[in-house]
C-alpha cells in the first residue's frame, strides 16, 4: 500500500498558511488584505474541533444545500446584482452554511470573502466545531480570484456565542466572541470606488439583526450606499422550501434604516 504524502497540504492534511493563502487569493486585490489570520492562527494552536458524531454535519448534504441555495439566490435579481458587482452580499448564517454558500457563489461567478475572525479553541464560548471544518474543506478547493466584480462577505453567525451559565462560567472558559463591524470589511469608500452602490444582508427570516452589522450598515449608510435585507427561510436550509428571500427596504429608505 503506498504511503501517504503528509507533507503535501491538502483537506486532510491543511496547513494553516496555505489555507488562508487560498482564501486571500480566493478573494481578489480588493478584499485579501481584509481576512482574518485567527481562525487559521487557531488551527495552527489547536487543530480542529473534536466534534461528537451527532454534532458533525453531512458534508454531502452541506455540499446539495449550499449548492442548491447559491442557485437560487442567482436567479433573484439581487442575486443578478451581486454577481454584476453593483451590490455585494454579506452572508449572516451558520458559519458552515456561509462558507459553502461563498464556495458555490464562486462557481457562479461572485467572489467569497471569509471574515470570519474566531479564535477557536476548546472550552471557548465560540468553537467553531462546524465553521472550521469548512472552513479547511471549502478552502481546500476554492479557486483564485479571476476577476469576478461581485463580493459575498461571509459571516458566521455563532460569533455573539452564547452566555455564559453556572456550567459555563467565565473563570473557566474563554470568551472568544467577537463583533463583526466596518474593522472587518474593507473600506466603505473603497467598496463604492470598486462600483458598489449597494448591500444587501441575507440571514434567517426571525433572526435579529445583531447589533455589529447593524452599526456597520448605518455607516453604511451614511457613506451613501443602499442597504437591504433579505429574509431566508429557514426551510431553504433543509431544501424544502420554494420561492426567493423576501427583501426588505427596497427603493426606500427603510433599509437605510437598518
């Protein structure tokens, strides 16, 4: 039996350099500055996550549900607009689901932005028991930026984690949750230099608006970008759902509102 070449990185083997180096050429001249070392600083430290199986998402039916979500949002006409670069997305979903999604947006021709800035580790309030794995996976076979003028911006959203309890007191675990806000992002200006009129937040229909990416979308705003949002079904998740995301603050400015 031939041996296995444990030298060569690759999604069993990922070595943390190559893997955010894929993800900062995934994401084109504009946006590779702007990724986040600590997740890959992270799986340098501490490897990944040792997930119970009733914990571990199905790969393959990640793969059918990413794949069949990025379908759909392209033919919605905001989905048109991200991919032709007016507008850019900024994916606020479980983080597995954002980063296949970002992975199959790519195929599609939107380039996938990781912003993801976790420093997982166990015994932590943020894990990443499902983020990392994708991230290794999906970085593992993301292609180099080639010119692609649209942006989908990935967020994670466990990030806000949970509280802590009397199981889970501060003393003995660590708190690494974290705020998504204009620290992560590249610059406004620079994003409407690039011919980026307007954003449109995607999260789950029901999930408030976080306080990170609401003060990040008032900028935003104030800068003279249009924002929307559009609901998810949660059912869109499982692959049963029909129709598109509901957008809200369209051609008003409700979604400058945010």
């Amino acid at each position: 039996m031939p041996k296995t070449d444990v030298s060569r990185p690759g999604p069993r083997n990922p070595r943390p350099l190559w893997l955010m180096r894929r993800w900062k050429s995934a994401a084109g001249p504009l946006a590779s500055w702007y990724i986040p070392a600590a997740p890959f600083t992270a799986l340098q430290l501490y490897g990944t996550p040792q997930i119970a199986l009733r914990e571990r998402l199905n790969p393959a039916r990640l793969d059918n549900i990413a794949e069949t979500l990025a379908g759909r949002l392209l033919q919605t006409d905001e989905g048109l607009a991200v991919q032709g670069g007016e507008a850019a997305i900024i994916i606020d979903l479980p983080g597995s689901i954002s980063v296949g999604l970002g992975f199959f947006l790519q195929k599609l021709g939107i380039t996938p932005v990781l912003l993801f800035n976790g420093l997982y580790r166990p015994a932590s309030l943020v894990e990443g028991k499902n983020s990392l794995p994708a991230i290794i996976r999906y970085g593992s076979q993301v292609e180099a930026w080639s010119g692609q003028p649209g942006y989908a911006f990935l967020l994670e959203r466990e990030r806000t984690g949970p509280e802590p309890t009397g199981e889970l007191a501060f003393w003995r675990t660590f708190d690494n949750r974290y705020h998504a806000g204009e620290h992560l992002f590249p610059p406004l200006e620079k994003l409407k230099a690039g011919g980026v009129s307007a954003l449109i937040d995607l999260r789950l229909a029901g999930d408030e608006l976080p306080h990170d990416v609401n003060r990040f979308y008032r900028a935003a705003a104030r800068a003279g970008l249009d924002v929307f949002q559009a609901a998810l079904p949660p059912e869109w998740l499982t692959g049963q759902a029909e129709g598109q995301p509901e957008l809200q603050g369209a051609n008003s400015t409700e979604g400058n509102d945010l």
